[in-house]
C-alpha cells in the first residue's frame, strides 16, 4: 500500500486488497500507516521503510510491525511500554536495509528477549528476482542459513515481492510481499486495475512547416489537427515523452507530439475522424480494440511502471469503480 497505493490511493486499494484475501498490509511510512489505522489490527500493517531510532516512540504508540535492521533501533525500541512487533531485515545482496546474516542470529535474540520488543518476523529482499536466478538463489540460501542459526522463533519468515512470487513461488515461505503486480502491472496475464484518461480541451489545425510547444521540437510535414488535452508532467506524464508514444482517442492511436508542459500534452489526431473538444483521451486503458498499457507508456518515458504509477498527481481525479 505503500506511495499512495501505487499511486491508486492507498485506502481504497487496502480494502480491495483485504477484500481479495490479503493478510496484511505493507507500507514504508509510519505516516501511511496511519492512514490505514482501522482496517486491520495494527500489527497487520507493516512499516518496511527505514526508521531512526528517534522515533522509537511514535513506532510503538502506533502500535503497527516494523521492519528493523539494526542494534541501535532495537535498543531504541527496548524501552517501549508494549512490546513492538518487530520484523528483522536480513541483508542478503540488496544492499539498502538490513543486518549482515553474521550479525541476525544475535539480533533476533535481543529482539525476542528485550522488554519492549518481539519478533514477529524475519525477511530479506531480492535484487534481481525477475533476471537472475542464480543471485536469487544465493540470496535464499544466505537468508536460510541465517535462519537456521537462529536461537529464538523467526516469526513470519518472507523474502518475494512481486517478481520473486512469480519466478520463484517456491520460495514462498509464510508470506509474500506482492506489490506491482496487484495493480496489474508486470505479471503476464493480470488485469490492469487504473486507466488513466484526460480530456481534449482545444482543436487547431496547423499547417506544413509550423511547431508545437516548448523548444518547437515538433514541426508539421503537412497540414495537420492538433489536440491539446488537459494534462501535464505535473500529473505524472514525464517530459521524457516528447514526441514519443501515442494516446488513445476515438479508440485510434494518437501520436504524443512537441514537448510535454506542466500542465498539457498535445497530440497529432490528423488520423482520428471526428476528433472534437472534450473527447476522452487515454493515457493507460482501453479505447475500444486499442490498449495502452503502463508497461508501454514506461518504456516511451524512460523508465519502469512503478515509476508510472507512483508519478500520477494529486490533482488527478481518483474515480473507482466495482470489477
């Protein structure tokens, strides 16, 4: 649930989500956890994002699980009037959070030991899940060995996100960690849950040789019919999109032209028959047979679509509907 659900809005992607089995939730924020207080008992909400010792008491009087990933943390936390349920980073080539598989058996042991904390849980976090088996592989057999020097309960042990379930569900363990794919993004055969649409606000008609937008990057090699649609890199188009990708429009596809501003986009509908003012515009959906998947709108921009999903704005209109 973390960013804002993706960008889908957190709230109501947790009750789906609840709703479609899910055991708990995760986010990297005690301000997002706050944001699901009330849906789940706290500790079914887990803070996987780095905290510092500081707040130590805001942790506990969330009462939510949090991941730790170092002594000073836990000795922070030891002083809690209820026990924190603690879930232990094990860093096994990810290389951001966690404590070397050396330093995790002691660790567990504080954990399980101290006044103020319990263990609730263990986890790693795989680099490559999706490309290379052989660094997954090590990165299990760290995280096994580790566990198996354990003097204390792990707890919920979970290594997969999204790509490690689908490449590697036999390393499953108690729990995994799905987060792109739940949105329909990167899992062959799911279904996209967000279309992103916006709406023509202006039509002209230019003729061979004029520009388009910032830095003229676009020029007409024969009269054409320009849409402007009301959306920009302030709502989460990259201007990395310039001149690059199409939207959909009367279910054709509309090239992206000229540079993309905060606040527009505008695209060739030269092709589109009867393009008019306040005709929808879709950036990710389906338009009749056309489909614009996040998938392809992060290779036009550059980047993945997790990017894609956590750049949609604030002021983009959240609209949800049943399956």
């Amino acid at each position: 649930m973390k960013a804002g659900g993706y960008g889908h809005s957190a709230v109501p992607v947790a009750h789906a989500a609840l709703e479609g089995g899910a055991t708990g939730l995760a986010v990297a924020t005690l301000e997002e956890a706050d944001q699901l207080r009330g849906l789940v008992d706290p500790e079914q909400i887990l803070v996987m994002g780095g905290i510092l010792p500081s707040q130590a008491g805001a942790t506990a009087a969330a009462g939510c699980a949090v991941g730790v990933s170092s002594r000073e943390v836990a000795d922070a936390l030891a002083g809690s009037k209820d026990p924190v349920a603690v879930h232990l980073k094990i860093d096994t080539g990810m290389g951001r959070f966690g404590c070397t598989p050396e330093e995790a058996p002691a660790l567990a042991l504080q954990i399980a030991e101290g006044r103020g904390t319990r263990l609730a849980g263990t986890w790693t976090h795989f680099a490559k899940a999706e490309s290379d088996d052989a660094m997954t592989r090590r990165q299990m057999d760290l995280f096994l060995d580790a566990l198996s020097r354990f003097e204390v309960s792990p707890g919920i042990r979970h290594a997969c996100n999204s790509a490690g379930a689908l490449n590697h569900p036999g390393y499953g363990l108690d729990a995994v960690r799905c987060g792109i794919s739940i949105y329909g993004c990167e899992w062959p055969g799911t279904r996209p849950a967000l279309a992103l649409r916006s709406a023509i606000t202006h039509l002209k008609t230019v003729e061979k040789g004029a520009t388009v937008g910032y830095g003229a990057l676009w020029t007409a090699t024969r009269t054409s019919v320009v849409a402007t649609v009301a959306i920009g890199y302030a709502d989460g188009v990259h201007r990395a999109r310039a001149n690059r990708g199409h939207v959909l429009v009367r279910g054709h596809r509309a090239p992206l032209i000229g540079m993309v501003s905060m606040d527009a986009i505008t695209l060739d509908v030269t092709q589109v028959p009867g393009a008019r003012v306040g005709d929808v515009a879709t950036l990710i959906g389906r338009d009749g047979e056309q489909v614009v998947t996040a998938e392809e709108v992060a290779e036009w921009s550059g980047t993945i679509s997790y990017e894609v999903l956590t750049s949609i704005g604030p002021r983009v209109e959240r609209r949800y509907v049943g399956s």
